[in-house]
C-alpha cells in the first residue's frame, strides 16, 4: 500500500496518537532515511553531553548533494537486520525531549516557499498516512498548530528555516557544486560546532568579519548564539549576502 498524503491548513484537524500502547509501537523507528539539521544535531549531542566531532562520527554519515555539493548529514543505522535508529530502545526513544525534527514533525510534512515579489515566505502542512503506523485509528483529533505547539517545534522549525534561507542564497550566487574547502567550512560552522568555537576563538576564524563583542562572548558559551554566527558567517563569507 502506498502513502496517502493529505494537504491541510495550519487550523485544519487530523486524528492520530501515538503512544507506547499502539502494536505498531516503535516501528517508525526502523529503515531511516534521515537527515539531521544544524539544530538537530546541537540539540542531540548536548543531550548525550558528547561534543559535535565526536557525536558526528559515532552517530552521522556525510555525503555531498551531487547539484549543491553541500554537506548532507544523515542518522547511521543499527547493525540489525532491522536497521533500526540507534537511539531506539524497547522502551521508546532514548533522546526522546531532544528528538530531530523530522521525529517530532512526523505524521505532518511541512514545506516553505517563498515568494521573490512579495518577499513572503508561505508554510504548508500535509498528512502523511504511512500503512505501518497505527496511529491514525486512535481517536484524538487535534489541529496542525496544536500538534506543532506539542511536539515543541518552534526552535526547529526556526532555525531550520534559516537553513533553507542559506540554500536559497547558495543557488543564487553559486549555482552549481560547491568547490570542497567552501563544504568544509559549511560543515564546519553550521554542523560541527564545538570545532568552529575552537576555530573562532582560538584560531583566529572571524578575524576582521563585523561581528559585534556581544555576540561573540554569547557564542563562547552558548551553542544557539554560535549557530547563529555560523549562519551569518557562511551566508556573508561563502555566498556574499551583504
Ligand atoms: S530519534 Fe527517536 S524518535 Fe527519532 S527515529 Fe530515533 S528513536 Fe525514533
Ligand atoms: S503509531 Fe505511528 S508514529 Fe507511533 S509508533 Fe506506531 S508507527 Fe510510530
């Protein structure tokens, strides 16, 4: 049986639960195909206290998009035939409250676009009715913004915006494969951000770059702040944004 997927507005309603009752329990959790998000991956490796390298090589593979040439990182699979997610336990997900966003998201599809006359970014929401799960016979009906606000997306689906705004300003002013240093540095700010603290502030990375000392000392401590210096620093230094 294939997926059924059903376009909904942000106030539309859909039923669906789930929950550690469902026989289906966990099944969601097997045969991944998922790619990680810069926020993704700063919310998951604090959680497991391991830093971006190390979290990186246990738990990511990297690949370079053959159009882009830019990073894409995706969850290793189990060694089980299963090829289960390694966070899955038989008592649910282990990274549970710092779950990627494709997780939270999930039967709900979101997509942006936006519009170069008006200058406005539009979202838009679908049902994906996936046969293995469940979860759509359990009788709770709630709204897409609800399910949103539950499953805690708003610092995702933020910073993972401003994702596809760098992608956006890549195909504008490099189309084409990126060359491999600039990758590496896209990988290096935006994904492996304990190495890019080492690099900012002990080797010197942003030197004449007009970052103001307020946001530099947030981003000595704090992982959101040197995300968002990451960003800016790609988006001015690797594709030219003013
Ligand atoms: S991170 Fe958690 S919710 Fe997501 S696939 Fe893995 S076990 Fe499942
Ligand atoms: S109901 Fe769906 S989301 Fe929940 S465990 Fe089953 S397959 Fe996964």
């Amino acid at each position: 049986m294939e997926n059924n997927i059903v376009p909904l507005d942000i106030d539309e309603s859909f039923t669906f639960s789930c929950s550690r009752k469902v026989p289906c329990f966990n099944e969601c959790c097997r045969d991944l195909n998922q790619f990680l998000t810069p926020y993704d991956i700063l919310r998951l490796k604090n959680f497991l206290n391991m830093t971006s390298g190390d979290f990186l090589e246990k738990y990511t593979t990297l690949h370079n998009g053959p159009e882009t040439g830019l990073p894409v990182i995706s969850l290793v699979s189990g060694n089980s035939p299963r090829l289960q997610c390694p966070f899955v336990t038989p008592d649910g997900c282990r990274v549970y409250t710092d779950r990627p966003s494709s997780c939270r998201m999930y039967p709900i599809a979101r997509a942006l676009t936006h519009s170069r006359e008006t200058g406005r970014s539009t979202e838009h929401y679908a049902l994906i009715k996936e046969p293995h799960c469940l979860g759509f016979d359990q009788n709770k009906t709630r709204t897409v913004r609800e399910w949103l606000a539950t499953q805690g997306l708003e610092p995702y689906n933020r910073y993972n915006d401003l994702l596809m705004e760098i992608i956006s300003l890549k195909n504008r002013q490099k189309p084409g494969p990126l060359d491999m240093k600039s990758g590496r540095l896209f990988y290096l700010a935006l994904y492996d951000l304990d190495s890019f603290r080492t690099a900012v502030f002990e080797n010197n990375l942003l030197k004449d770059q007009p970052f103001d000392s307020g946001e530099l000392a947030s981003a000595r401590k704090d992982d959101t702040a040197l995300l968002m210096v990451g960003i800016k620093w790609v988006k001015k230094v690797l594709f030219g944004d003013k």
